[in-house]
C-alpha cells in the first residue's frame, strides 16, 4: 500500500501545529508565572543572526500552508504578519490550521509527479516534483521552524520536553 500526499501532509502539519500551540501555552504561563514581560521571550533568539521567536511561529505557519497551497493548487490566506502577544500567535495557528483542514485530500492526491517551482530565498527559485517537495523541502522547512520555537523558548528557561514537542497537550494528560 502506498502512502498518500495528503496522508503524508495534512495530519503531520495539523498534529505538529497543534504541539506548537501547547508550546506556546507553556511559554505564556512561564512568564506569568515568572512575572515578566512575556515580550522577552516573542523576542528571544538563539543567535543574534537568527529570527527571533514570533518569527520562527509565523514561518511554521506559512511553511505548512504554503507547501499545502503549492502542492494542492489550493490558494492559501494571506496574513499580514503583525502578530505580537503569545495569543495572537495562537490565533495564527488556528487560522493556518482551519486553512489545512478546507483542503480536501482530492486535491493533494496524486500530485507526486506536478512541478512546483518556489522561491529560495529573495531572488532564486527551485523546482521539484511535487512528492519531491513535499518529502525533502516542505516538511523539512516546517519542522525546522517548530524545533527553533521551541528551542527558544526552552533556552529561555521554559519547562519543555520530547512530549511537548512530539504529543503537546495530548502527551501530557
């Protein structure tokens, strides 16, 4: 039995969406708890030259719709990328899974073969196969920026684990 697009696609980036969103959680509460200001941590980085914490969420975001709209030919939302609160953040999530869960899996099902063409960066492009893109680029991407969220937040001292980022909230019931 072979393994669908879809299959391959949409439960991964709804279920790791889902694991952010609970990191998310985590980190909101760390600050309050610690009573600081939790824009410290929207802030934080790993490294001066990297992308702060609200960025590395919004790129996850735009990682999975965008690969979902290039693969499907559904069209994805546009957001205007002002989120600022650990809340409005968590709205963004929402917003990118409701996109994710309108696609049917029609339309992401036998797309293995399409050319997509996407951009590398400010003035480059790359083209690959559609299952090509989906396996070496478009889940890569996205886990990258998960895994740096919760890298920043957990160097900042928030209380994360392996079941956070593998299970979220449903590994800690």
């Amino acid at each position: 039995m072979t393994i669908s697009m879809s299959s391959a696609s949409l439960p991964v980036f709804k279920a790791m969406l889902g694991n952010l969103s609970h990191i998310l959680d985590k980190g909101a509460a760390h600050a309050e708890g610690r009573k600081f200001d939790p824009a410290a941590l929207l802030q934080s980085r790993l490294f001066p030259d990297m992308l702060p914490f609200t960025r590395q969420v919004l790129i996850a975001c735009d990682a999975a719709k965008n690969g979902v709209a290039r693969i499907s030919g559904v069209e994805a939302p546009k957001f205007d990328d002002t989120e600022s609160t650990f809340a409005e953040l968590k709205a963004r999530i929402q917003k990118t899974v409701a996109y994710l869960s309108s696609v049917p899996d029609a339309k992401m099902d036998g797309t293995e073969s399409k050319e997509i063409t996407f951009p590398i960066g400010k003035d480059k492009t790359r083209t690959m196969t559609g299952e090509a893109y989906l396996k070496h680029w478009a889940l890569a991407n996205f886990h990258f920026h998960v895994t740096m969220a919760y890298a920043i937040l957990r160097h900042n001292g928030v209380e994360l684990g392996k079941v956070d980022y593998l299970a979220g909230a449903a590994g800690n019931s």
